[in-house]
C-alpha cells in the first residue's frame, strides 16, 4: 500500500518542502491530498539527505502542513495515439475541446530519450513556408532547429500561423503534421488561435497544447516537452514529418527564473538560472533526422526579446543552440509591411543542404546571395541620404537606393494568407526585382543564371 506522508516543513511560492522520508527519484510525480478532500498533483524538483522539494502543478493555494503526500514511483507521461491529430490540449495534456481524454497507444515519458550523435542524419530536405523571406533567403530543412527573434506587439503569432498552414514538403505525398505548443498566452490570444486552426481546417493535421498565463508556472514548464513528446511519437512511430512551433520561449525561461527564486538558487545573467543555457538545450535538441527513420521533427521556436534586445540572455543562449534565426523587424512592421522579416540580421545555418538543383531550382543560393548583397547596400545608403541628400549620390546608388524599397514592398511584403511557391513564386519575383538593376551590378549570380532566367533573356527567348 501506498503511504502517505504530512511532512511539509515549508511551503514557497509553487514549491513544497519536505522532511525526506524514503527514497525518491528525480522528477517523480506526486499527490497531494488536502485536508478537504481535493487533490493536487505536483513534481519532485529536487532531493537531499533531508529534504525533498516538490513543484506543485496546481499552485499552492490552500496548503498547509496538514496536507498529506504521496510519492507514486512515476514519472510524468504523456498518453500518445494518431488520434491526437485535430486535438486541442492543455499545457498538461487535459482535453480542452470538449473531447473525450486520448486513448493511448503508448504513454512515453516526456523527457524525451536524447538522441545518439551517431545516428543524426544531416538535415537536407527543403520545407516550403510559403513565405519569401523564409524560402529564399533563409530556408528551413527539414529537421532543422530555427527559432524567430520577435519582440512585444510584433505580428510573430501571426507568422507562426501561416506558417502552421502552409508548410508542406514539395512534391512529396508524405505525411506532414503540425503540433503546435503555446505557452503563457493570454485567453484571448488562446481563442484566437483555436478560431484560426478550426476556421483554416488546418487543427485536421495539427495537436495542439495551450498553457495560458494564469496556468500555473510550473505547468509551463512541462508544456513544450509535451509537445515534442507527441511530435517524436508521430515522427518515429507513424513516419510522420512534423512541423513543431513553440510559442513563448521568453515565458518559459520566465517560469525557470521563478522557480528558481522559489528554490533560492544563486541567479545567473539578468536573475535567469545558471542552468538555463542545459534547459533550453533539452527542448531545442529533439529537433532532428534519425537514420532508418522516415519521419522527422523540425522546430520553428518564437520568442519575444525584452525590450528588443538581441543580446539578452534568453535569444543569446538560444543562437548558440540552434540553427540560425529568423528576426522579426520592428522598423518594417511600422512602415506596414507583413511579415516584418529583416532578412540581414536573420540566418539559416543549414540553407545551403536544403536547396539547389533537386530540392529547389540551380539557381537559388545566387539569387539568395544578390539580393541580401544588393538590399544590405540600400539600407546603408539609407544612412548616407539622411546626411547628405539623394542628389549627392551617383546613379549606381540611386539604383541601389531604390532596389532596398523595392526589394520590402515586392519580396518582403505579403498578404496573410498568400502561399508562395519557391519557383513559381519567390524566384520569379526575386528577378523580376534583380533586373531592376543593371546587368553589370548583378556580380554574385553566374551568367549562366542570367541568361537563363533573367526576364530580359526569357522575354527575347519567347
């Protein structure tokens, strides 16, 4: 039989603390009775010689040192089944759409199992966003770990939902999923994503996990390992290749720096834990290609910067872990440009495995490279006509000068809800805008490009 404990010597905040009593595991989910007969569930955090340190899921509200404590010798687990596809749950994996609980196939363990080094496969297989910016200039593969930098008001939300329905790999009929965490949100931002994903019939192919700001803190901690939990069972199990966004890291890494203060660490950077760079590593690391595998989990991260601060240790830490980052321009959204991509600061470490002949056309690593070329030149010339005028500049500048404002309003610009093709689509474009220039400045791409694809050379040929 199971025994209870009424050790609790203090309570902090969502913590508990207890005189230890027998041996405990890390991460061991617990339950909580109250004297007034409710339950709640909570988690071992931590545990000493003496004592042992329980994050309660439910917040502590209404305990005291007469609550009794059952240690249950498991750890938390997720139940996973196909049928989780059109769901919505919460941050704990409860039914939040009125649907019954999910009848299990397995139930895993959240934290996931790592991953061997050996047996990655390097990612190499293009993901089509449907987004310019993202296709060609900083192109996501499939596996690949890719978070967006954002910042307070900024359309990331809305990013991540066109992106959550228009993502798909060309040409393939494989199955693509979508599992979809938010954690932290507001209500209302909560109603809104449930109305997009219901209204767009993309929740048909999604899961989707919703922790909302006044869910517990500790709850949120939990959320995104959920998420990557039911991701890896669709991907290695069902041969699924899913799509993974996590939206918000900067909440989560918030809910670490109260726990960490309710636990009484020594704060690292900015009051974050010492061990936040390990934490952010566990979520970002299951993202990835597995040899003999057909199914894939790729991760599209967003998080807010305080105060647009790109140095701040929660984007800081996470450009070392992952594969680049896509930065969401603060500058273009006040112009009224959507999405507000800056492509210069925004990079994609695996691009060059993704595209190319095959994947995309031959002719997109040049493209990609004259257009940053040619748009990170018109926005310094910006700077220079602020000091000196238009007219002091020569007529290559001036055409340079006009190329960075085309360049916004043409490729940048799009609507929220236009699904552009990489060839048909945001390659055309590309060079509809490069042949605003003159051939002679367009010195990055082989004229063997040009003649084949600039208009000029296609309209003579037709």
């Amino acid at each position: 039989m199971t025994k209870e404990y009424k050790t609790i010597v203090e309570i902090s905040g969502p913590l508990i603390f207890l005189e230890k009593t027998e041996p405990v595991g890390f991460n061991e989910l617990v339950q909580i009775n109250l004297p007034d007969g409710t339950t709640k569930r909570g988690q071992v955090l931590d545990t000493s010689e003496d004592v042992v340190a329980v994050q309660v899921f439910e917040g502590t509200g209404g305990l005291n040192d007469e609550a009794g404590v059952i240690f249950t010798g498991e750890t938390i687990k997720l139940s996973v089944s196909r049928d989780m596809l059109g769901r919505i749950l919460s941050g704990s994996g409860e039914p939040l759409d009125g649907g019954p609980r999910v009848v299990p196939d397995k139930r895993l363990d959240i934290t996931g199992a790592s991953m061997n080094p050996y047996s990655r496969k390097p990612p190499e297989d293009f993901i089509q966003t449907g987004i310019s910016t993202i296709d060609g200039t900083n192109t996501l593969v499939r596996g690949q770990k890719l978070p967006i930098f954002s910042g307070s008001g900024l359309p990331h939300n809305e990013i991540a939902l066109q992106i959550a329905r228009q993502a798909k790999v060309r040409g393939s009929q494989e199955d693509f999923a979508v599992v979809f965490a938010a954690m932290g949100i507001t209500n209302e931002e909560a109603q809104y994503f449930m109305q997009d994903f219901e209204k767009t019939g993309a929740l048909e192919r999604a899961v989707v996990f919703l922790n909302l700001a006044d869910d517990p803190a500790v709850e949120r901690l939990i959320t995104p390992r959920m998420a990557l939990t039911a991701a890896e069972y669709l991907a290695y199990e069902h041969d699924m290749h899913v799509l993974v966004i996590l939206t918000d890291i900067t909440n989560y890494c918030e809910s670490l720096r109260q726990i960490g203060a309710a636990r009484e660490e020594v704060p690292g950077r900015r009051g974050y834990p010492g061990y936040m760079y390990t934490d952010l590593a566990s979520i970002y690391e299951r993202a990835g290609v597995i040899k003999g595998k057909r199914g894939s989990v790729t991760q599209f991260s967003i998080l807010t910067m305080p105060g647009d601060d790109i140095t701040h240790p929660i984007p800081d830490l996470s450009g070392y872990i992952t594969e680049g980052q896509i930065v969401v321009s603060r500058e273009l959204h006040r112009k009224g440009i959507y999405p507000p991509i800056n492509v210069l600061p925004s990079l994609s470490r695996l691009m060059n495995s993704g595209i190319g002949e095959g994947k995309t056309r031959d002719d997109h690593k040049a493209v990609s490279d004259q257009l940053y070329a040619a748009y990170a030149e018109g926005r310094d010339l910006r700077g220079l006509v602020a000091i000196v005028g238009k007219e002091a500049l020569s007529e290559r500048d001036r055409k340079i000068l006009e190329f960075a404002d085309i360049f916004e309003d043409k490729f940048v610009r799009q609507g929220r809800n236009e699904d552009r093709d990489i060839e048909d689509d945001s390659l055309r474009i590309a060079w509809e805008i490069l042949s605003e220039l003159p051939e002679a400045q367009l010195s990055r791409i082989d004229n063997k490009y040009i003649e084949k694809y600039h208009p000029a050379y296609k309209n003579k040929s037709a």
